[in-house]
C-alpha cells in the first residue's frame, strides 16, 4: 500500500491526539537527516522522541491510522539509510529508551536504546558479559541486532541477534507484545532492519567469565602460516580480530595514473581468558609461527572490551567521525576469501582500504533475517575506514562496486551496515534473501500491512519489486 507525507495538520493533530509535541524546527531536522555514513541524506517532516511506550504506541497507531510512513532510529550509525525516513516520513528517534534493568537466569532485560556500554556496566558487576559484543559498544541494543552483531567472540559464538532470549515490540497496530522463538515476529525482528515493529526492549543471554584477558598481537608476512595460525587460535582462543594491513611500497603508474602500492602483512590479535594461569603461546604447539609476536596485553575483562574505545575518541577528536563513511562489509565463504584475497589486496586503494578486516563468523545458528553465505563458518570482509574527504568518496564507491561484483556473485550477502548504494535495483532485495525472500514479504504484509515502517534503504522496493506469495 502507498503511503503518504505527513503533512503540517497530521501532525499537529498526532501531538494533541498523543499529548506530546515534536521536534520541527530547521536545525533538528537537519541533525536528524544524515547518518554516520554520510552519503545517504533525508530530512524528516518530523521527529519524535517518545517518553513512555504508550507514547510511541499511540504515535504507531496514528501513522497506521493514516498511512503515514516512520523510520525507526537509534543512534544512527548505519551507513546507507537504514536510520533516515523516505520523502515526508517521520523518524521515530528511541533515545528515551535507555534504561537497563533485571538480570536473572542468565539474561538481561534493556530498553532498546540501551548501549552495549550501559549493558556491560551493569553486567560486568554480577560477572557476566553478553556471548557477542561488538567492537564498538556504544552503539544501540536494537540497532545492533536489527542487522547481526558482529563481535571478536563471533568465530565462536555467531552474531549478538542469536543470543537474544525474547523482545517487547510495538507493531504497526500501536499493540504491545512480548515475543520469544515461538513467535514469527521474533525471528522478523532480528536482522529486521526496523520493517517489522518497534522493539523496546530486548533480553539478552549471558555468559560467566575469567577475570582476566591476555592478548596476543601476532604479525605475519607469510599468509598460509597466518591462516594455519588462525585455525588453531579458533580452537582454543577467546576473542580473535583478523586483519590485513599495508606497508607503502612507493608508487607505480597503473591505467588510472600514478598510484601508491603496498606489500600486506597479516595480523591476529588472539585473546584468553583466564583466572589464575596466563597461558604462553607455546601451549598452542610449535605449528604456531608468527613472523613476530608485535606485543603481549593483560588486562581485566572490563578494559578489554572496551579497547576500540580510545580508537574512536581519536575519531572524534580529530574530525574524521564528520567525514563521509563509503564503508564495507561482506560475509564471505571461506574458500571464496582465500582464494580472491591476493588479487583483492592488489586492487584496494589505499586511501580505501587503511586496513582489511577479516572477522571469522561462525555460521551454525541461523537468526532471523540476517543473511550469510550459507556456511558454517565464513568471514566478514570489512573495510571501515576513519572517514575520507568527498574529492575521494567517488573513487571509493567504484570500488565498492567492484567488491561487490567479486564476491556476490560467488554467494556472498552484504552485511547491512555499509554503503549498499542509492536507488537499489528492484530486484536486489530478491537476491539479498534468496528463499527467504518469499517469507520475508510475506511477514511484512502480516506484522505492517500498510508499510508504515520503512527508510530510505527499506522503502517500498523492498517487497513489491517481485511479487511474493
Ligand atoms: C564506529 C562504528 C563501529 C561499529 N562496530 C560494529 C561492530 O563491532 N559490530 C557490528 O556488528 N556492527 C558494527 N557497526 C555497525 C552497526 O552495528 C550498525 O550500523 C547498527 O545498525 C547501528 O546501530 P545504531 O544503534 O546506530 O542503529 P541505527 O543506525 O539508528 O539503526 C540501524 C537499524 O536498526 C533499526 N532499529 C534501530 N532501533 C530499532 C528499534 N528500537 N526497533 C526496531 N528497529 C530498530 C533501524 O530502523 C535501522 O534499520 C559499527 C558502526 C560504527 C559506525
């Protein structure tokens, strides 16, 4: 069904029917019309922040009333949209939601908006911490596990959207209910992307911990020997980050002019948690062969999760979280990485590709929506760079294509953070779920039959570009 704009009278009547007033004026609708990516932009014809769910609930209930289109919006660090509302849509920014509450059986109840920082610090206290957390823990409950989660423990313990126990979510009707794995809506919700309701809260499962974290930064300039390494590391390790990292070679002129190169050097940062015993890299066996072991890090569990914390302060503090964010990730079998890596190092940009992360995912627990290459285990191919300068983002979004050709051709799924593009071909979202397309359109017409929820990423392209039974 087409919706339409909200217009000046709909939503004065909303806030006198819900008693509550939105933001307006030009200089929040413009706050509230990029996301940290940068390339996609959208002005909302309003903003509302709800105080209680029963705001939100009867702000939903209007929209539907009224074919009134909303975006969901938590901190609105996607990258191409996901956050933003389509032409005259409302965006719906949960910031009020933020509260952390009861911790019982090995779960925790948080409001949607909650951080993952806010989660650990009431966690860590009773000696627990989530089975995924992401790099980056100031990002939102539900922001994250509407697209997966990715984590350091991924390799092990899959994305953060398996570990959830049940929801509360207000769907498209302004009711409330409260969901577990039984419930269609549940599974909707995970890697939903915000189409399917508004949760307010999430339980999230629970693990105990050693207190201790001892970290390895292991280098290699030979690939095959960092590979053995890595699958060693996965049997016994804790939390691994994988990466490829360029060392300038000078430049050499190639079809698109002079240009710098690099030779690549092969990185693990493996990490153990322990109690009493540090364990030594000799425990691993003498197979383990790293070109240099960089450093050896012991820290307490709270300092460890938050070690990208000082990465992106520097971000901040610098101006390169302003700048504009052609970011990619992609969940690639393993075979398919192994075997492109060489020619896909030689092809980066440096300007690109600061460095090429390769986070192992363990894939025996499908969740939800969110789509990988089918495998037990695959990678997520991530380049995040700190930010580029716009005389540089065309160059970079050419080569996004070109990743994309590379590895969707050969069963890859975007993970749907990055920059997909602008104006997505009908048929993308048909191939982004493959079988689970059908289902995917169909439970949309189920859980919001008149399409209320939707961004300028998920609009009506989504499901009507195919038709599905
Ligand atoms: C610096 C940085 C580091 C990152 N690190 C990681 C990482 O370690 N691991 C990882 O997996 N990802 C990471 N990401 C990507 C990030 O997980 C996604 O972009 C995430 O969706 C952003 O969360 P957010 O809270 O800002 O949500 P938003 O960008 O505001 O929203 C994202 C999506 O979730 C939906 N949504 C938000 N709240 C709700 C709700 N209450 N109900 C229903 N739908 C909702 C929105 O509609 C939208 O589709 C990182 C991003 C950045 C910028």
């Amino acid at each position: 069904m087409s919706q339409s704009p909200w217009t000046a009278h709909h939503i004065q009547q909303c806030e006198q029917r819900i008693g509550q007033t939105m933001l307006r004026d030009e200089h929040s609708l413009v706050s509230f019309s990029r996301d940290f990516g940068g390339l996609a932009h959208s002005k909302p014809a309003a903003v509302f922040s709800p105080p209680t769910t029963l705001a939100l609930q009867q702000l939903i209930a209007y929209a539907d009333e009224n074919c009134l289109p909303v975006t969901v919006r938590a901190k609105g660090l996607s990258q191409s949209g996901q956050s933003l509302p389509v032409a005259g849509g409302l965006t719906l920014h949960m910031d009020r939601f933020d509260a952390v509450h009861e911790q019982e059986d090995g779960l925790i109840w948080v409001d949607a908006n909650a951080s993952w920082s806010a989660l650990l610090a009431a966690t860590l206290r009773e000696s627990r911490v989530p089975y995924i957390t992401p790099y980056n823990v100031n990002l939102s409950i539900a922001g994250l596990i509407s697209v997966g989660g990715v984590g350091a423990a991924s390799f092990k313990h899959g994305i953060a959207a398996s570990h959830v126990t049940a929801l509360e979510v207000v769907t498209a009707d302004g009711k409330i209910q409260r969901v577990d794995a039984a419930s269609s809506l549940f599974h909707a919700c995970l890697g939903g992307q915000g189409q399917f309701g508004v949760i307010t809260k999430a339980a999230i499962q629970l693990r105990p911990f050693g207190r201790q974290v001892r970290t390895f930064s292991l280098a290699y300039t030979d690939r095959e020997q960092w590979l053995k390494d890595l699958a060693v590391f996965k049997r016994h390790a804790d939390f691994i980050e994988a990466f490829c990292s360029p060392s300038l070679q000078g430049t050499k002129l190639t079809a698109k002019g002079r240009r710098p190169f690099a030779e690549w050097l092969f990185s693990l940062q493996v990490s153990f948690e322990y109690d009493d015993k540090a364990p030594e890299l000799a425990d691993f066996g003498s197979d383990v062969k790293p070109w240099r072991v960089s450093h050896r890090q012991d820290e307490a569990m709270d300092s460890y999760l938050f070690r990208h914390e000082a990465r992106l302060q520097a971000m901040k503090a610098s101006g390169q979280w302003e700048l504009q964010h052609p970011w990619y990730e992609c969940l690639v079998a393993q075979d398919v990485v192994m075997s492109e890596l060489d020619d896909l190092l030689r092809s980066l940009p440096l300007h690109f590709a600061t460095m090429v992360h390769l986070v192992p995912i363990s894939g025996k627990q499908p969740t939800g929506f969110f789509m990988g290459p089918g495998q037990a285990e695959f990678f997520s191919v991530m380049i995040l760079n700190p930010g580029v300068p716009p005389a540089l983002v065309p160059g970079c979004l050419e080569v996004i294509w070109e990743m994309d050709e590379r590895f969707l051709a050969k069963g890859g799924k975007r993970y749907l953070s990055g920059f997909l593009g602008s104006d997505l071909p009908l048929d993308y979202w048909a191939a982004h779920f493959g079988p689970d397309y059908t289902n995917w359109s169909k439970l949309k017409r189920r859980y919001d039959p008149k399409g209320i929820f939707c961004s300028t990423l998920c609009n009506h392209n989504m499901t009507e570009g195919r038709s599905a039974s």
